[in-house]
C-alpha cells in the first residue's frame, strides 16, 4: 500500500510537471505570437503635412515663414501701420520703424495686422505657463483681444498677428507655415 502511495504521488508529480510545462509552453507562443506581429506590421511614417482650408478666390501671401490667406478684394500693403484703404479690409504685412499717424481716411471694416516678434515682445506676449493651440499644424499663443480683436503670438513662425473685424478671426485661421 505504501508503494502504491508514492507511486500516486509520483505520478501526481509528474502529471503536475507535464501541465506547469504545457501552461509555460502556451503562453510563451502567446507571447512569440504577440511579438511576431507587432514586428512584422509595417508602420508608416506620419506625415507631417497639414492641409489647410482656403476659400474658393483668396490669395496667399507670406511674410517670412508664414502664411495667411485674404480674399481677394483686400487690399494688401506692406511696411505701414495705416490701413486706410477702399477695401472691405485691408492686410498690413510688417510694420514700419516708426509708426505714422494715419489720416482719417476710409478705413475698412476688417484688418490683419502681421509684424515681426521682436525680442521684447516674444517675452512679453506670451504669458508664462500658457499652452498653445495649434493652428494648421502652427503652435499659435492666444493674447489678450475683444469681442472684436484677436491677438496672436506665433514664436516658431517668428510673428505677432492683431486682426480686427467681423471677417478678422477667418482669415487668421488660414496661417501656415510658408
């Protein structure tokens, strides 16, 4: 009876043994499996490329790398901070040395003012722990603005826009890189 007893008990060991390796052996294919199809699936490379939506007759334009787009009846003027035009509205690309006091003449009702990040003002337009949004693929800082002005601070493109307007807030969602 004895003998009989550690022959079971024997057996039980060995049956014991058999499933412990049967257990190990199925999860390492499990995770041979795993493994095999993670590094046979083929990855593609993301693009970094960002599509940006311009409406049917706007025209682009750049001013150092950056982009926006008007619609074509704006006026565009360059180096002067007086957006006294005929125009419905009026996109002023870079600002003089010294600004001119500008006439009262017809304004439109709608400007875009873009002008280069100085040093001061890339410290001081972007408020300390503040995160930006992305605009077309563009880090963009919100500023401070109205109902009726937007303030934007782009440091990776290098510019500062103020849009003032109803048709303002459109045409600066229409920055991208150049």
């Amino acid at each position: 009876m004895l003998q009989d007893s550690k022959r079971m008990k024997a057996e039980d060991g060995r049956a014991y043994s058999r499933t412990r390796r049967a257990q190990w052996f199925l999860l390492s294919l499990a995770v041979l499996a795993l493994l095999g199809a993670a590094c046979s699936s083929s990855t593609t490379p993301s693009s970094t490329t960002t599509t940006v939506s311009i409406p049917s007759g706007w025209k682009t334009y750049t001013y150092g790398k950056m982009a926006i787009a008007v619609p074509s009846s704006w006026a565009v003027k360059h180096d002067t901070n007086c957006p006294n035009a005929p125009a419905p509205g009026t996109l002023l690309l870079g600002l003089p040395a010294v600004l001119s006091y500008c006439a009262a003449f017809q304004y439109p009702t709608s400007v875009v003012t873009v002008s280069q990040l100085s040093t001061e003002t890339s410290t001081t337009s972007v408020p300390a722990g503040e995160k930006p949004v992305t605009i077309n693929g563009v880090p963009v800082y919100i500023g401070f603005g109205s109902p009726t002005m937007l303030q934007w601070t782009v440091p990776s493109l290098d510019v500062q826009i103020i849009g003032a307007g109803p048709d303002s807030n459109e045409v600066l969602h229409t920055l991208h890189k150049a």
